[in-house]
C-alpha cells in the first residue's frame, strides 16, 4: 500500500473550516484514499473515502487532486468535539488482506480552539 | 445499535496467563481485524479474517493467535502473554472489501 504524509499537528478556530492536507503520491490506480479519526484513546472512526471524485458527506468533504497524489479533508465547521488524531489511509480495495488492511501512519493532531 | 464490542475493557495480567479478548460484532459483516496501538508506532495489523474459517496474519501475528468460528465473533488469544504485549487493543469490522471499518471501543491490557 502507499504511504501517506500528514502534517504533525494544526490548530483551527471553531466555527472556521479545517482544512488537513495528505501526501499520497505513490497511490497507485486501484487504491481508496480513507480518512478516519480518533479522539483520545477510542475506537478509530470512519469519516469519508473516495477514489478519484471528489466526496461529501455529513460529516466532511474529501478533495482529491487530479493526479491523485494529494488529497485534502475539509471539515467545514469545525467545532471543539472535531479536536481528534485524523489519519489519512490509501489501501487497496481488492485482494485478500485489501479487505482489512489499514496501515495507519501517525495522523495529523487536529485542535480546535475557542 | 450497530456495534462491534470488545472484553475485557481493561486488564492487568501477568506473564504466561492466557487470556482472551472477545470480539463481537451485530452488523453481519464478513470482514473482522484486529490492531494493536502503540505510542510513536501507531495502529497495526495483528490478524484478520475474511469469513468465518477464513483468518490470516497481519503485520504483527507472533504472540497471538485468532479464531472464527462464528461470523459474528472473532477473539484474540494470548497463549502466553509478555510484557512486550502491553498495548490497547482494537477490534474492527467491514461488510465489504471497499467499506468503512467499524472499530471496537479497545481493550487496554497490561502484562507485568
């Protein structure tokens, strides 16, 4: 699978939009790039995942660019309970261990501020 | 509620006492994993299973070991638990290959 980079740690305003960035660019053709994030010691959660379109959900939107080597996760109204560890994932969405295989990197420490 | 439950929540335990985290899951996914967090080395892969009878290793296999017996439950098994296996404990499952995974709330487990 690829590798991601994020940035260690951001710092946004609530009520503004957070805007994570993610380095992806040796994603190959067939691989999903997920976001998800976990707030303290908790159960990582699933936020969003697309392919090469960009996505919205309730919860945020995912823009991928053209190349496929970048992505940005956008949480538009961030409030104080978004302050989480958000970890950008690219995996393999065929083949056995494609099914389960997450490799999470260290994420990007997200605080939000008052 | 949809959700994969995991037991115990928290456990200190000694070296070389089996033990067992349970795993269960009420959604009917196929897909069920296991990972384990650690401080500076993030979230990995111990096991995962693909359908009930279906399990293989992920990226830290040695030490545990895994059955699926039922789709609905997938434990983890420390034959003989060491400190080394001190982590927090997750639990994860996806009805599909290209699906979300829903994570367990974790397991924290200390080996003295």
């Amino acid at each position: 699978d690829a590798k991601t980079t994020q940035p260690t740690s951001m710092d946004c305003a609530e009520g503004r939009a957070a805007n994570l960035p993610c380095n992806h660019s040796t994603i190959s053709g067939n691989e999903y790039v997920y976001w998800y994030r976990q707030i303290h010691s908790q159960g990582p959660q699933y936020i969003i995942h697309g392919l090469k379109n960009n996505e919205t959900n309730e919860m945020a939107s995912l823009i991928i660019t053209e190349d496929r080597k970048s992505s940005t996760l956008i949480l538009p109204h961030a409030t104080l309970r978004d302050t989480a560890v958000y970890y950008c994932i690219v995996r393999v969405a065929s083949g056995p261990q494609g099914a389960q295989k997450l490799v999470f990197g260290q994420g990007t420490r997200l605080t939000i501020n008052p | 509620e949809a959700q994969v439950t995991q037991n115990p929540r928290y456990l200190i335990t000694v070296t070389g006492k089996k033990l067992t985290v349970t795993c269960s899951q009420n959604m009917n996914h196929e897909y069920m994993s296991w990972y384990r967090q650690d401080p500076g080395l993030g979230l990995r892969q111990i096991y995962y299973s693909m359908n009930v009878e279906v399990t293989d290793k992920g990226d830290v296999p040695e030490g545990y070991k895994v059955s699926r017996k039922e789709k609905r439950n997938f434990p983890l098994i420390l034959e003989s638990p060491s400190p080394n296996q001190t982590s927090l404990y997750f639990c994860a499952s996806s009805l599909r290959i290209t699906g979300e995974l829903f994570f367990g709330e974790g397991s924290r487990l200390t080996v003295l």
